[in-house]
C-alpha cells in the first residue's frame, strides 16, 4: 500500500544507479502493463527508471496547441511509460474537445504555446485552477512542427531495432581498440560501432513513426510532441541526471489518443473513404478551394450559411460513441422527415437562409427576427415534443405535452428568449412592434436607437431622433446650416470690395470650421500671391479655383457653433457603445440562438438529404454488429445510372475457436467477423468494402442536441463502431522516405497496433507492391492474427487476388471461420446467349464452398456488381484490360502465358525462339526422357543388372552395336 501510495504521489523524483547488461536485455520486451495491477506496474516503472537512469517525475504531462479552430495535442502517462497523441482536428467554438480531453488525460501539468487561440488558452487555465494542475504558457519557440519531429526520430523506440545489433558480431576485430585510434575516422568508426550509424537511426525511425501515428500532416500535433519532449528532458536534466536530450527517455510506446465519446478515425481514413474532398479553383491564378465530390459536400448540399457547414465538418470529424444518444438523433431526423412536418420544413429553411450571419446592426435585427419566426414556425411542428434531443430541460408533464407539444422543443426554449425584443427595439425604435414573438428584449433593445436610413446614406451608425437632447439640438443645427451660411455671406459680401470678389460663399468643412471661399483672380497666380483683406486669413487654395479665408464672423461661428459634425458622430459613437453595452448583457441568449439554428439547419439538410437520396433509418444496438440489407455507396450511386445494392453482415469477436453469442433479445443472428471478398478485377470490390465503412460511418455521425445521418440502405441493424481503419488507397509523396508498399505496411501495422474488438478494418488487396509469394504470405499472417485474438477479433473486410492462400495449409474455407464472397458476373457466347449467369461451380474438392469458373474461349463477360456466398478463383484479368482500352494482341499474348503458368509448362515459351531442327532435337530428347522414366528400375533385370546395355540402346533409340 505505502508503493501504491508513492507511485500517486504527483511531484515525487527518485534516482537510480546505472544499468547492468542483464537490465539491458529485459528492456527489450517489456510486459503488457493492462494485464497487472497497480503495484505490479508501480514496481516494474521503479525497475526501468534504474536500469536507465532515469529521473521519474510521477506526473501525467499533457502539452496542447489549438490554433485557428485546429487542436493537436500529446500527453505521457509515466506509469505505462507511453505517450498518446491526437492528430491535428477541428475544434468547436466552445472547445467541447478540449474539455474531454481534459477530463480522459486528468493532467498534473499543463503546457500550451503563448501564440494559443486566447479562449482556448482560458479554457485549459480555468480547468486548472479547478484541478489544482500547474498550467504553463510556453514561447512559440518551444512549438515548431520541425524541432517536434526531429525529438520524435531521435526517441530510442523508433530509431533503435532489435536487429540493429548482432549478439554474435565482435566488434573489436572491425576497427582498432581505443588505444590505438590515430585519426578522426578510426574515431568515428569506433562511435558508429557502439552508438550506432545516426543516419541510419534516423530513417530507421522516420519509417516505424507511421506505425504508430499518421503525424505527416499534424503539424500542430508534432508541435505539441516536441513541447512534450523537451519538458520531459528539462525535467530529468533537473534531478541532476546528464542531459542526453530526447533519445535518453524511456518511453515504451506511442499510441493514438481515443476518446470514449468519440469515434477514432484517422486521416488516412477519411480520405480513402472520401469523407472530404478538396478540389483547387480551376483558375490558376487562384489558390481558393472549394468542396468537391464527398461525403461532405452530399450533405452541404442543402445548407443555409456556412455556420451550419462549420458545424456539420465538426460532427463529421467526430463520430459518436453513445447508443442513446446516436438514437435520440435518429428521431431527430425522422421527426422533419414525417410527411405531416412538410409544410413546416419549408417555411423554417425560408427563415434560416433570412437570418444571415451577425456581423453589423442591421444584421442582428434580420437575426432576431427571423429567429423569432423560427420560434412560430416550430410551433406547428407535429410530435416534436417526443424528439429526445430538443425537449426542454425541465418538460412538462405528459398530459400538458399531448396538448402542446412544441412548447417542451429546447430549440424553443432557446429561441423563446424574452431579451431578444427589448434589445431590438432599443436599436430600431420606429419599427417597434414590426417584430412579433417573444424576443422581447433584444428587439427592443435594436429597435430603439438605430436609423436604418441615414446610416446607409452616411454609410456609419446613425441613431434616430429623441434618443440624445444634445444630439438632436447639434443634427437641427448642422441640418439648417445652409440657410444660415447664406444669411452670413450676404452680410460680409456687403463688406468686400465689388473689384475684389464677384461672388462670395461661407461653408463649413469638419474639422476646418467655418470659412469664407472666393473665387480665385488672376492677378493672385502671380509672384505677389493673395491678396489678404483686413482682418482675414488665408487658409488654403482649392484647385486653383477658389481661397479659403478665415475670419473674426467665422471664427465667432466656430466659437458658438462649433466643429458639428465631428461632434456628431463623436455623439453617435458615444450612443452607440452604449447600447453595445446593453446588448452584450444578453449575449448569452444571442449566442445560443446562434448555436440551436446551426443545429436546426443541419438537422433539416440531414432530413433532406435523406428525403432526395433515399436514405432509412439505421436502428443502433448494443451487439457489435454490422447488418446491411441493400446497402449502397453514397457517391458511387450519384454517378452511375444505376447502383446494384447488396447485403454484408459482419460481427465482431468470432475468432479461432469463437461463436458469435447473442446476449441480449435482439433478432441478431450469427455470422463471422472476418469476411473475405474475391472476383474480378475492376468488379466493384472495393466500392463494396467502402460502401460497409461509410454507411457504419454516417450511423455514428453526430451533433451535440441531436442531428444523425440515416444511411443509404434499405435497413441496417448497426452496433457501435469505435475505430475504423483502412487500408485501400496509397498517398505517396516525395517527402515522405517510404515507398507504396511500406505506406501499406504503415497502414495496416497501424492498425493491428490500435483495433479493439469494436474495430473495422478495411483491407483492399493488401500485400501487392512486392513479389507475390511475400505479399500472399503477408495478407495470411495479418489474417490469421486477427483470428487468433479470440473474442477480441475486430470486424474485417478485405479483397483479395491472392487464389493460391485458400487451401488446407493456409485460410481453410473448411476449418477457418471465415465467410468467403464473390462478385458475379455473367457469360455469354459470341451470339448473345447467356451461357451462366453466376459463374459458380461446385468443386469436388470444396464440397461445401463454391469456386467461380473460368473463362472459357469465345465467352465474353459481363460484370453484374452483385456480391454472392463462394470464392472466384479468377480474376479475368485479360478481360478487363481488352474492355478498357489495352490491344487485343497483347491481351491474347497475356492469356497464353497466363495458361501456360496453370498448367506448369513454362518451358513452351522457350520453344518459341527455336528453329525446326532445334525443336525436333527437344522432341527427341523429351522421347527419350519419357522412355527412362517408364524404365521400372525395381525389376528383376534391373537388379541382376542383366540386359542393362541393351535396355539403355532402346531408351535412346540406338542399337546395341552402335556407339
């Protein structure tokens, strides 16, 4: 108890002496720490801290960097020696990420970078204080993406193999010892030898990065990494242990961070499945983007303003993990899609599109009154008092719910806000009771004080009159200037001279004042310049036109009249800012109604999209299950003319020696969790495995009140997913240090590293990009290790070409639990006649699994894109390439050598290049060779050696005398 109690202490250091070679080979497989209990761990943590000299800090440290809506972040658990990052992702107005982040990690310390967002830093301040954590803001410097990668690669778990190193390699015989070193590179060498090549440490660890984390485009993540990293050395460098910098840590393991709320899946993923999709402008003179075919942009089709879309890219990043609440926003959904909703869906998309977005006056009145016709139109919303997820906080009873439904609607209560009509009216007195409902208060509030009018003549904020006494006395004054201008140029013209000036005219200039202007003489141009009358002063030359004159009149007037309209708008500013002042005590309510109508337009181009596409409600269960009765692509439908839907059912936990157990009273039956489709190239394989992922996908796609996505299915039992992972399409780059085929092994090494038994994972022909054999021998080992986990297998679906892994030795149709699928096709003859219109026969060696036949000569075929039980251990390759464009003699060249593959007679192809003597020397000497082996070497002439000679001349084909 005294350990267990030391271990939590949080600010507790202790050193220990240096390693042993024993310690050494002990750190190589550490144990699994899930498996024992905290004393266990306290002590195994104690033992690597001495066999590295380590200084343990018994903190959880958590570093984070939310800049522009984007959040990465990274913490180390000191007790499993790990640390979790997330990868770069969006983050919510009200940072609901970051507070579960806050509250899975329970950090004892806090960093963030002093160029953080300002809210989010005062989120994880506030958090803080509350947790009593200490909470740091670090200089930008110690968060760039480059310094954090480069602490990454130099982490001894990524850089250094277990092969690096040969146990039985003496390294003494290379190069001289020590004491014979005589120049830098003997120096060298000997450092290489016992450090290791840094080179090679380093693309070492640049490769075995991707297993862990897809950190390639985080750069926000790789920042908070490197934080991290140099707070964990500062912090070992202190107890007085040498600074070795980044690679002296011990840290076992690095694994993406998962949220229990939340759905993991990474960015490799969502862009295999086409969640999103960024298409540049097609001006190249532009660097704008815009949306273009994806799973986003079918669902922004039909939204309002960009509030909603912002929110919806939110949701779309972070699936849902509650079955209760993924139901409630179910009914959400069906709830607009009732046919007796119609003519309210219509009015309600009418006054989200009115609204705008708040960004002046004007604006916040167009706001709250549509927002206030919002609140009317929602209360003709039938059975909207059953939605879950727009009730109020304290409903009403059921018998005062029967007889008003709306009034339970949270989006109501939201909008039901008294303020709203006191602030409006306060801006736009005049209007007063144009807007109806009951936002009072804010519209009282606008409709008060703003003249619409003037303000768009004068292009500022003007208030209306009887607002401000002195304001109107300055407006009156500054409004009847002219007549009194024109009464005070009649008098001093009576002063002037007639040769002087033929015309004169006082007017008034902000901030100038008041002047008197003449027009200009020619005689002024000359050297002597303006002539000046007693008592006034030049002022200014306009265009060489007119002169400005100031005198005792006008200094008088700017004395008891004053600079108008500088004080004016001074006035107006001063209005202004007080009733900005008034308004802001309701920003509260106005920020809500904000948020519930970019919930309400997302919930409505939900119900629409379901409404134009065709799309049902999935019904959500506690069994990990995927069962899909018609299911379809939701954008592979949107191209073609027609889509041919199919079935899937998967279930998680069916390993080796497993059968799936139904615990509760569902109708949900058995099945496999490992479902292995075959067929022909081009046949629409993968559309099939994405189509499974994507309608598991928009299941589980959320809003925080209550939107969901119904699925393009026909039905769809569903369980909970919590992580999906792909590996279909490969994103090179020269950046990156990897070929296609280690991006692939990153891929699904990713995967086997972070999948749970509520996991799917996609593989689309995974093992190709290397020799056949290697790859087939790849997708059979991943395959049986899923099988081998038992109860915690994940649900798999994957493609294959590889025909020669299903066999006894290998995936077992017969032993395995695997459920095999093919795609269909269709044969015809030359004329037109249909000659099998599912390709399957029934092998003697498989008498209870189905193998697709293959294509017979002068049979055409034609894909049916419809998934079947059985394999296809064809792949009709030469057929798809003559159908899409590749010349007929190279495909019938293809199929030839394709055949003689089969059957084993490579050897034809040598014939091809021999002359007619040549080949006629092979046929002999194939007769011969046949004539040998038909020679029973077991019979009694051959054991009594008797007749031997003459036997051998027979053979080849000589006589007995000849040589």
């Amino acid at each position: 108890m005294d350990g267990e109690q030391d271990v939590g202490t949080a600010t507790k250091r202790v050193r220990w002496e240096g390693p042993s070679d024993s310690q050494e080979e002990s750190e190589r497989d550490p144990p699994n720490l899930d498996s024992i209990g905290p004393t266990k761990v306290a002590l195994y943590c104690a033992t690597r801290f001495h066999f590295c000299s380590f200084l343990a800090i018994i903190q959880i440290c958590l570093t984070a960097f939310c800049q522009q809506g984007r959040l990465g972040c990274a913490y180390y658990d000191p007790i499993k020696c790990v640390i979790y990052v997330l990868e770069d992702t969006q983050e919510g107005v009200h940072h609901d990420l970051t507070t579960m982040l806050l509250e899975h990690s329970s950090p004892d310390v806090i960093l963030t970078s002093s160029k953080a967002d300002d809210a989010f830093i005062t989120v994880l301040q506030n958090h803080a204080e509350a947790s009593g954590s200490i909470f740091q803001i670090r200089p930008h410097k110690e968060f760039v993406p480059r310094k954090g990668r480069d602490r990454l690669l130099s982490l001894r778990l990524l850089s250094e193999l277990d092969c690096d190193v040969d146990p039985n390699h003496d390294s003494s015989s290379d190069i001289p010892s020590t004491t014979g070193i005589r120049n830098a590179y003997d120096f060298m060498q000997k450092r290489r030898v016992v450090t290791g090549d840094p080179t090679m440490k380093r693309w070492n660890a640049a490769i075995r990065l991707a297993n862990f984390a897809s950190l390639e485009s985080a750069p926000l993540c790789l920042s908070s990494i490197g934080a991290l990293l140099d707070f964990l050395s500062r912090e070992r460098a202190a107890g007085e242990v040498d600074d070795d910098g980044p690679g002296a840590l011990d840290i076992c393991g690095i694994e993406a961070l998962t949220l229990d709320e939340v759905m993991h899946i990474n960015a490799d993923a969502l862009f295999s499945l086409q969640v999103f999709e960024r298409e540049n402008h097609a001006s190249i003179h532009s660097d704008k983007t815009k949306e273009g075919l994806s799973l986003f942009g079918l669902n922004t089709e039909h939204y309002a303003d960009c509030i909603g879309r912002s929110l919806l890219r939110t949701w779309f990043i972070r699936p849902s993990l509650s079955l209760e609440i993924l139901k409630a926003r179910h009914d959400a959904v069906e709830c607009f899609l009732c046919p007796e909703n119609l003519p309210v869906v219509t009015p309600l998309q009418t006054h989200l599109k009115g609204k705008g977005t708040i960004s002046d006056w004007q604006a916040l009145v167009k706001f709250t009154y549509h927002s206030s016709m919002l609140r009317d139109a929602l209360a003709e919303l039938h059975q909207g008092g059953h939605v879950e997820i727009v009730l109020k906080v304290k409903p009403l009873s059921w018998s005062d719910r029967r007889s008003s439904d709306i009034h339970n609607l949270q989006l109501v209560r939201v909008l039901d806000v008294g303020e709203f009509k006191e602030v409006g009216n306060i801006v736009n007195d005049t209007v007063g009771a144009l807007f109806l409902g009951n936002m009072s208060q804010v519209l009282t509030l606008m409709s008060r004080q703003i003249d619409w009018e003037e303000s768009a003549e004068a292009g500022r904020v003007c208030v209306r009159p009887h607002v401000d006494e002195e304001l109107d006395k300055r407006k009156h004054i500054y409004r009847g200037i002219d007549s009194v201008l024109s009464k005070v140029a009649e008098q001093i013209s009576q002063t002037v001279p007639a040769d002087y000036a033929e015309s004169l005219n006082v007017v008034y200039f902000p901030q100038l004042g008041f002047l008197i202007t003449v027009p200009m003489l020619e005689e002024w141009e000359s050297e002597a310049g303006v002539q000046v009358l007693d008592g006034w002063n030049f002022q200014v030359i306009s265009c060489r036109s007119h002169v400005y004159f100031k005198s005792k009149e006008m200094q008088d007037m700017d004395n008891h009249i004053g600079d108008l309209h500088p004080a004016i708008v001074d006035r107006e500013i001063e209005i202004v800012q007080e009733l900005l002042e008034e308004v802001l005590v309701h920003d509260k309510a106005i920020v809500d109604a904000c948020d519930v109508c970019a919930e309400l337009d997302c919930l409505l181009s939900f119900a629409e999209a379901a409404r134009a596409f065709d799309y049902r409600r999935p019904e959500m269960v506690e069994e990990p299950v995927i069962d899909i009765i018609q299911g379809r692509h939701p954008l592979q439908e949107q191209i073609v003319d027609a889509f041919v839907p199919n079935d899937v059912r998967l279930v998680s936990g069916v390993g080796l020696g497993q059968s799936y157990v139904n615990e509760s009273n569902s109708d949900v039956d058995g099945g496999s969790s490992i479902v292995i489709c075959t067929g022909a190239n081009a046949c629409g394989k993968s559309v099939y495995l994405k189509q499974v992922a994507l309608i598991q996908y928009m299941a589980q796609v959320h809003s925080m009140r209550g939107a969901a996505v119904f699925v393009p299915a026909e039905s769809a039992t569903l369980g909970i997913v919590d992580k999906i992972f792909t590996r279909i399409q490969t994103r090179e780059s020269v950046s990156k240090v990897q070929s296609a085929f280690m991006i692939d092994l990153n891929q699904v090494s990713f995967a086997l590293r972070n999948c749970t038994s509520r996991s799917l994972i996609l593989l689309d022909e995974f093992g190709k990009g290397t020799l056949s054999t290697d790859g087939a021998g790849l997708f059979c080992g991943v395959v049986k290790h899923l099988l081998d986990r038992g109860r915690d297998c994940p649900k798999v679906l994957a493609a294959s070409h590889f025909h020669d892994v299903f066999r006894k030795d290998l995936l077992d149709p017969h032993k395995l639990p695997i459920a095999f699928l093919h795609m269909q096709v269709l044969f015809a003859s030359n004329t037109g006649e249909v000659l099998d219109t599912d390709g399957i026969l029934t092998s003697p060696s498989r008498s209870e699994h189905n193998v697709s036949r293959g294509l017979a000569p002068g049979e055409k075929i034609t894909y049916l894109y419809r998934v079947a039980p059985g394999l296809s251990l064809c792949s009709h390759a030469a057929q798809c390439a003559a159908m899409f464009g590749l010349p007929r003699r190279i495909v019938s060249r293809a199929q030839y050598v394709s055949e003689l593959l089969a059957e084993q007679e490579l050897g034809k192809l040598l014939e091809e290049q021999m002359t007619i003597e040549e080949r006629l020397d092979l046929q002999a000497a194939e007769e011969v060779a046949r004539r040998f082996l038909e020679w029973d070497l077991t019979s009694d002439e051959a054991v009594h050696q008797s007749g031997v000679k003459a036997r051998l001349a027979k053979v080849l084909g000589r006589n007995v005398g000849s040589d």
